[in-house]
C-alpha cells in the first residue's frame, strides 16, 4: 500500500503515519510513504471553510498532477471560524483514494484567544508567526502549538488531526457510504 503526503515537514509526516498505522482498516503490513511539498494553489492564510478545505483538497490532487501513484492521498490544514462573535480553531483532514473517492473528516473546535483573533482578522496576521510572538517558542509550528497552548496541553495538535483523519477515513470502509 502507498500513501502521499503533500508535506516533507516531518512532524505532520510523523502523524500521519501514528495515525495509519492504529488504523485498523488499512493492512500494516507493508506501507510505503511518499511524502513532497506540493502547493494548494490557495493562499497561505484560508479565509474560509471552503477556502480551507479546497486548500487541503488542492494539495491531494497535486500529487496526482505530479504522477504520483498512490492508495491513498493525505492533506491537512488548520481553519478558525467566527460564530456568535467568538472564533474556533478546527483541524481538517482529507483523504482521496486512487478511484478518485474524497472524504473530508474534522477535529473538535476550541475558541480562539479573544487577543489572537483580533490579531487574525484585524491585523491580517497569519496564526504561526502570531503564536511565535507570543510564545516566544520559534518554530512553534513543529509543537504542540496553538491547540496545546490554548488548552493547556490538554489537547495535542496530533490528536486533533488524529480524530479528523478517523472521520476522513471511515467512508472509505463503512457499508452506510455505499447504500
């Protein structure tokens, strides 16, 4: 079986691979990882649901453009939403088979520091380097990261991305998407 994964970084490589190998749809026995930076042909910074998931989508299907052959194409994205004047951080992750088969799978929500939103939406800020100025951590982005910080490391950046890829995957091999 091979996977593709639209990132080198290796954090997010890392993940990725803890999550398919507890998957227990996919035979572990001999999984081969393609992994190459793609672009989503979006702008770094999504301003929209759609825009995000296309995002993550785009970085799937360029992969494809790239003569990948795989099982299965990965791509993940955070996305922050304002709802009731208050903006929540979500994890996205799609998964797309070589039959050209797509589901999108979505992490639980936390609310955005009242501070770190205005920083988003008024100043235009993109959410790594605004959690490195204020955390002072460089990198941060290769961490826990905002999702840590936020809850007090209760919740991990990797678990968030681990529900959203369950979510993702589970059509792939559920009899209720083929009815």
């Amino acid at each position: 079986m091979k996977i593709a994964i639209w990132t080198t970084r290796t954090p997010k490589v890392d993940w990725i691979k803890e999550w398919v190998e507890k998957c227990p749809y996919l035979n572990k026995e001999k999984i081969d990882y393609i992994t190459e930076k793609v672009s989503s042909d979006i702008s770094d910074m999504p301003l929209s649901l759609e825009e995000t998931m296309q995002w993550a989508k785009n970085r799937a299907n360029n992969l494809k453009k790239n003569w990948i052959e795989a099982d299965f194409y990965i791509g993940i994205e955070w996305w922050t939403y304002i709802l009731n004047n208050k903006s929540y951080l979500v994890g996205i992750v799609y998964v797309e088979n070589k039959e050209w088969e797509w589901h999108f799978g979505f992490s639980p929500a936390i609310e955005v520091p009242e501070k770190i939103r205005k920083m988003l939406y008024e100043d235009w800020k993109e959410l790594g380097p605004i959690m490195e100025e204020l955390s002072w951590i460089v990198d941060i982005r290769s961490s826990n990261w905002s999702m840590g910080a936020w809850s007090n490391d209760m919740l991990h950046r990797k678990d968030e991305f681990v529900l959203a890829f369950q979510a993702a995957i589970s059509p792939f091999f559920n009899k209720y998407y083929k009815l």
